[in-house]
C-alpha cells in the first residue's frame, strides 16, 4: 500500500480536523511565535509542509504572513478548506516538492519527519525551496538514551508495533547530523512535552547556509563500505540483471552453437 493512500485512509475517518491538536500544539505554537518576531520587518512566505489540518497555517496566515499549504493527502486539505483554516493548498509529497527554488523565507514541518521513507530527498528539496539563509522549523518524537531504554524494557511491543507508519527515529545528534547533511546549521534544538529525557518531541530551528551534500551511504555510519543510497538499488540491479541476461543469453547461444555443430558432425558420420 502506499503511502498517499494509507494517510488517505486515515484521514478519511477523521471528522474534526481541530482534534489534532494535541499536547504540544501550545509549546510549538510558542516557539513559532517566537521564530515570527526574529525574522524581520514585513510579511513572510511561509510553506506549511505536511499541514495536515491546517491549524498552524491558520496561525501563519493570522500573524498576516503569507502561507502556503502542502500535504499529500487531498482530504487533509478538503477538511482544512472545509473548516476554513486553510483556502487553498498542495497535495504532493514532501519528497519531491511541485514548487519553484527559493521562494519561500521559511518552512514549518510538524511531526512528520518520522514517517519519511526518504528524510534526505524531503530535506534536500527544503533547501530548493528556501532563500538563502531561510529558516527551517521542524518537531519529531524524540529518542534519547534513557527514553530508549524505559522502551526496550518496559513498552517495547506498544511503542514499535508493526503497524505503525512512524518508520524513522531520531535522537538530539543524528537530526542534527541529517540537516548539516543537507545545507543547515541548527540554530536552537529544545525538547517539549514531559520531561527531560522522556521529551515526547524534539524541536529544532535551522538555517540554510549551504547545499546539500551527495544523498549520503545507506550504511551504518562508520561503516567501511562503499558509498551508496537506496536509491541507487534498483539502477544496481537493473544493470546486474542486464548483464546476467546478457551473459545466459550468451551462454545459450554457445550451447546452441556446440549441439549443433555436433549434431551436423553425427549426421556426417552416419551418411
């Protein structure tokens, strides 16, 4: 099943997009507020990846900047237009963004890091799209040492269930090293709700100072194989199986060639 059509499911069964608002709606709504009042004089262009109900950008558009929705799911967006948060948006996937380079001041992206099949590919085309030095603002759950290990031994089959859509999790460093990875400098990271060392997400606040770097190896990091992405397995195998086939080809062709020689020198013998 793919990943449009799970979160097409999902939504389907949700009526009142507000619900969405969970626990840490408040704090983020803080830490945006606060990320608002640092950039400047003047409306910004903002892209609401993955706006799901639309209650942050509500918020954007309410602090009069211009907003642009995006998610994949069109009955995410129908019930934002629909309550009236949002008045018009994207469906496409984060991944590979159907939107001009460098066009907007700032980017939010809310819980949904974690359930990214590519993280490099929807940070790489964050940087596309943003201005040079444009801000990124992004929550994932959070996974640090001690939260890990109250999981592993306490809720593991709760928390890691095989249904579960969120496939990606993140500790304060490696979120830190995937958006170096791809052309930001993280400016702020915080830990909200709970407490420390449970947090149930984890906020950071970037900046674009560079280009991405090359997709990086799909390899544990400080492994001595060769550099290599996900990606890149199916060119692999296309050209490993062409050259298989190319090779039985051969071979065929050989045995073929060998029957029938011998069976052209059978032939002689008896007449």
């Amino acid at each position: 099943m793919s990943k449009s059509i799970l979160f097409e499911a999902d939504w389907r069964l949700k009526v009142d997009p507000l619900a969405e608002r969970d626990d840490i709606f408040e704090p983020r709504i803080a830490l945006l507020t606060e990320v608002l009042k640092t950039s400047g004089n003047g409306p910004l262009t903002i892209l609401d990846a993955a706006c799901a109900s639309g209650s942050f950008a509500a918020f954007f558009r309410g602090q009069s900047h211009r907003v642009v929705p995006c998610d994949i799911s069109f009955t995410a967006l129908a019930l934002a237009r629909r309550h009236r948060l949002v008045a018009d948006g994207v469906a496409c996937t984060v991944e590979a963004l159907s939107l001009k380079e460098q066009s907007f001041d700032g980017v939010w992206f809310g819980e949904s890091l974690a359930l990214l099949e590519n993280v490099h590919a929807a940070l790489s085309e964050f940087n596309r799209v943003l201005k040079p030095g444009g801000w990124l603002a992004l929550t994932t759950p959070y996974y640090g040492r001690l939260k890990n290990l109250a999981i592993m031994l306490l809720r593991f089959d709760q928390h890691f269930y095989p249904e579960d859509y969120r496939i990606r999790h993140f500790s304060r460093s490696s979120l830190t090293r995937v958006l170096k990875h791809n052309g930001f400098e993280v400016s702020r990271w915080k830990g909200i709700g709970r407490f420390a060392g449970f947090w149930q997400s984890q906020y950071a606040l970037s900046y674009k100072v560079a280009a991405p770097r090359p997709k990086p190896s799909w390899h544990q990091p400080g492994s001595d194989y060769s550099d290599a992405s996900p990606l890149d397995a199916a060119e692999y195998f296309i050209l490993t199986n062409q050259e298989t086939c190319q090779k039985t080809e051969e071979r065929e062709e050989g045995y073929r060639g060998k029957h029938a020689h011998e069976g052209s020198r059978r032939r002689a013998g008896r007449q």
